[in-house]
C-alpha cells in the first residue's frame, strides 16, 4: 500500500475554503480505509470510496449508529439514551420510529399532496427575491423556501419560520462562531452534552416542540407533531418525551438545513459553469436530472459515522470493535470509479448514482423525494426569470466538517424580459 498524502480530516480549518477534494482523492487512491488520530487521543477510520461506503451502510449489524452518528464520543449510556433520535437507533426499533411518518415522504404522497403549493410557493419567494437587483440568495432563496415547506407540514404559522432557521443555524452551526452559542470544540459546551450537539438552542427548539404537542395532542390533525403524539410505533413502545424531543428537533434541523445548503450549492455551480446554466434553460427538460447532479456535487453532509460492533477487517485494515467509522459521503460522490472526470459539473451527466442521501441502508434520507422535489420545482421556476446572474461579493462556508454548507452567497441579476 502507498504512503498516502492526507491531511486531518478532524481539522474544521482544512474545511474552511470548502471540501477538501485533494485529500479525499488522495486517500480513495492511497488508503481509503485511513486511521485518522484526534486530539483527544481517540481517532476514527476514515471510509472515502463509493462502494465502501455502500456497503457499510447496508450492514447495521456490523457497523451500528446506536453509538451515534457524528464524531462526538458520548460514553455514558445514560446520556446516549438522552440524546437518541431516530438515527442513532437501528433494527426494529428504528423501523418503527421511521413509519410513524414514513408515509407522508413517499414520491407518491409528496407529488400529490405538496407539488401545487410547493410550486405557488415557489413562485412567491422567487418573485420576493428578484424584486432587487442584488440579494444574498442564501437568505432570500434558500433558507426561506426550505423552511415555509416544512412549517406547512408542521402546521405552523408562517411568522415563525425566522425562529426555526436560527435554531437550525445555532444547532448545526455548533463549530462555527458566527452561529455557535458554544463552541463544540471548547470545554464550556460540556455543560450541554446532554443536548444534541451540544447545543442550548436544543431546548428552545424541545419548548415549541412541547407546546404543539399539547395543542394536538388527542386531536385528529395530520400534521406530522399530531401524528407523532397520536400514534404508537409499531412495536409497541410509545415516544418518551426526550425521544418526541430528539424527533421534533430532527425534523425541524434535517427538514430545512440540508436542502437549503443542496439549493445554494447548485446555484453556485450554476453561476461558476455558465455553459452548464445555458443548457438549462435552453431545455428546461433536463432540469429533473439535473437535480441528481446538484445532489451529487452540493454533497451538503459531508459523513455520518458508525461504530464497530466486532471486529472486521477492510481493505487489510483491522477494525477494532468501538472503533469509530466514518462515511465520507462526499468523498464517494467524487469516487473515479462510479463517476467519470467527477470534478466535473455535468448537468447531463446520466444514471448519478450518488451518496447524498445514503444509499440501500436502513437509514436511507426519510425525506429524499421531498428534497428532490424542492429542487425540481426551485430550478424550474427560478431560472426562466433570468437572463443572467453573477456574483456580487465573497461566498462564506460554514465552518464544519459535517455540514457543507454555505452562509452568504451574494447575487448580482437581470431579470428575463
């Protein structure tokens, strides 16, 4: 095996400037089963190549998220139970806690329910946005469309979608300084590690939670907090209330950041390749693939992590049980063996099969057909109001190795017509 060129992927600052293709590629070509050290002395494997990581998803029994899914280590069961939500659950449980609304995400019932007002939707916050020559397309377009979608299926009014966004910002923002109310990285966040990510914006998010849920509760809404509280999974067990927290929150959180980052990825890739742009809307038919490319190169998580149940071997690598494993999904959505020339934007490219939202696992995206969706419609709406777009200013990242996201992406336009 070659020495391989990497670079500590557990250093936020190497993702400062974006993802760092080079040291993804180095280790799918070098060492894609890489030991990387942590300053706390622990350390993970690090899995970067497509099918790897396919097949670690699909194997809950050797590779569980029962022990959580970020790099964060929580030894103590007692708070692990605390902070559990649907993904950090496996086997039965996890189907159960999956079909409570598993229904209301399927293609079908997304198409039919959610496509004429997400459209209208659309339209309005498009307009909104192009009434100005110049705006922050995060802010204006991809943060605000995201949000009023799920506060419709929340059944909460409008007017509240600011708060939600700066709770998504302050929660999955946990180790960037413009977001973080503690930093993860510093000792101050211990006083809240029996909140998810360590965040105190968790228990402004568990009180609105609590307060819609004894609004509904006994009622007969079919908004997805009525049907949380009204309905026992399958198996019997009902939501305590910090497993009712911990979901409320992962809709709330999961429902808006990443299909906001998704949007705002795509329209930078549309302004950086004007040749991939023209093609759009030149033939606004290809838009519905597109949207598989703009999952592929937004790639807005970077990994997810599993933990060894026993140990096992990969690529002449000896896993040890407890050790932690992490699926670089943005890595594989760059692998040279699935994708061809995959540093390229190719709104054509056909059969994209990425990883952005799992792939064949239990824990496969719960809203993959909504987000594709929103994307489709976004798109479709949005660029035959634009004779063209440019940047008018710097594009800021959020300071993260989970999230891929984008903070500010300031927008110069001219509208069609």
């Amino acid at each position: 095996m070659n020495t391989p060129t990497t670079s500590d992927l557990a250093d936020l600052d190497l993702f400062a400037a974006g993802p760092p293709w080079a040291a993804f590629a180095a280790l799918r070509r070098d060492d894609p089963v890489h030991w990387n050290p942590e300053r706390d002395g622990r350390g993970f494997w690090s899995v970067t190549r497509h099918a790897d990581i396919v097949a670690i998803s699909r194997d809950a029994e050797t590779y569980t998220s029962e022990l959580f899914t970020n790099l964060e280590e929580v030894d103590d069961p007692v708070r692990r139970e605390l902070r559990r939500s649907m993904l950090e659950t496996d086997g039965p449980r996890h189907r159960a806690l999956r079909k409570l609304l598993q229904r209301d995400f399927t293609p079908r019932q997304v198409n039919q329910r959610y496509e004429g007002f997400l459209r209208g939707l659309t339209r309005v916050t498009v307009e909104a946005a192009l009434a100005k020559p110049e705006f922050d397309f995060v802010t204006e377009i991809a943060a605000d469309f995201p949000i009023r979608v799920l506060a419709r299926m929340l059944g909460v009014p409008d007017e509240d979608t600011p708060k939600l966004i700066e709770w998504g910002n302050r929660i999955i923002g946990n180790t960037d300084p413009d977001y973080a109310d503690v930093l993860l990285e510093t000792p101050e966040s211990l006083k809240y590690q029996d909140l998810p990510f360590r965040s105190p914006a968790s228990l402004e998010v568990f009180a609105y939670g609590d307060r819609l849920a004894a609004e509904r509760r006994g009622g007969d809404g079919d908004d997805l907090v009525s049907k949380l509280v009204n309905t026992l999974p399958e198996d019997g067990r009902p939501l305590s209330p910090e497993h009712f927290h911990n979901y409320f929150l992962l809709l709330v959180v999961a429902g808006n950041e990443t299909t906001r980052h998704a949007i705002s990825h795509a329209m930078l890739a549309l302004i950086e390749h004007p040749e991939e742009l023209a093609k759009l809307r030149r033939d606004p038919g290809l838009i519905p693939g597109a949207v598989e490319e703009f999952l592929r190169w937004a790639s807005p998580v970077y990994h997810f992590r599993r933990t060894a149940t026993r140990d096992v071997e990969l690529h002449g690598r000896h896993i040890r049980e407890g050790d932690k494993v992490v699926l670089w999904f943005a890595s594989g959505n760059r692998d040279e063996t699935v994708f061809a020339e995959p540093g390229r934007f190719d709104v054509t490219r056909a059969n994209v099969d990425h990883l952005t939202f799992g792939k064949g696992g239990p824990h496969f995206c719960l809203g993959a057909s909504l987000a594709r969706l929103e994307l489709r419609l976004m798109f479709e709406e949005l660029l035959p109001r634009l004779s063209h777009v440019e940047l008018a200013g710097e594009v800021t990242r959020v300071r993260s190795n989970f999230v891929n996201g984008i903070k500010r992406l300031p927008v110069r336009i001219t509208r069609q017509g």
